[in-house]
C-alpha cells in the first residue's frame, strides 16, 4: 500500500476561506461607514499571505462594485515580510 499524499488543495482551500473570512470581517467592520455620503474615497489596506492573491482580487473586486467610494489596496506577500511591515506599521 502506498503512502497517501497530502492533500495540497486542502489546505488551499482552507487558505480561502480564512481569507475569505478576513475580508468579510474588515467589511464589517467599516460597513456603517459605506451607509454614510463621503465627501473623500476611503481606502482600506489588506495584507495576506501571496498563496491568496486570486481569492483576494476576487473578492476585493466584488466589494468595490458593492462600495464604490471605498478603495481596496492589496499588499501580498510572505508571511515574515508581511508582519515585519505590519510590525513597522504599515502595509507598503
């Protein structure tokens, strides 16, 4: 009998859905602010890990047809390199 293979779509898609869930949460998070007339854009700024660069474009993009004065800025990258930059603090 051979050796079973982890199951790399797996753990992708449960990267998904912890993005997926970290997008909804910073939605809700500034939801009451979308109710609101602005008079300047908003924009938000997401760090996440590179393996979820589609998930997050996907997303990010169907948020800002939804909430058209809130701008979305995506920052990908490695784990290390995103939390030194959140640790510095920021997300450039």
């Amino acid at each position: 009998m051979a050796a079973q293979q982890p199951n790399r779509n797996h753990r992708s898609t449960g990267e998904l859905r912890v993005g997926a869930v970290c997008l909804l949460m910073v939605c809700l998070v500034f939801a009451p602010a979308c109710t609101v007339a602005q008079a300047d854009p908003v924009e938000i700024t997401i760090s996440a890990a590179s393996s979820l660069t589609d998930a997050f474009e996907a997303l990010s993009a169907r948020f800002t047809e939804i909430h058209p004065t809130i701008r979305i800025r995506l920052n990908f990258g490695g784990s290390n390199h995103l939390q030194r930059q959140i640790e510095a603090g920021g997300g450039h």
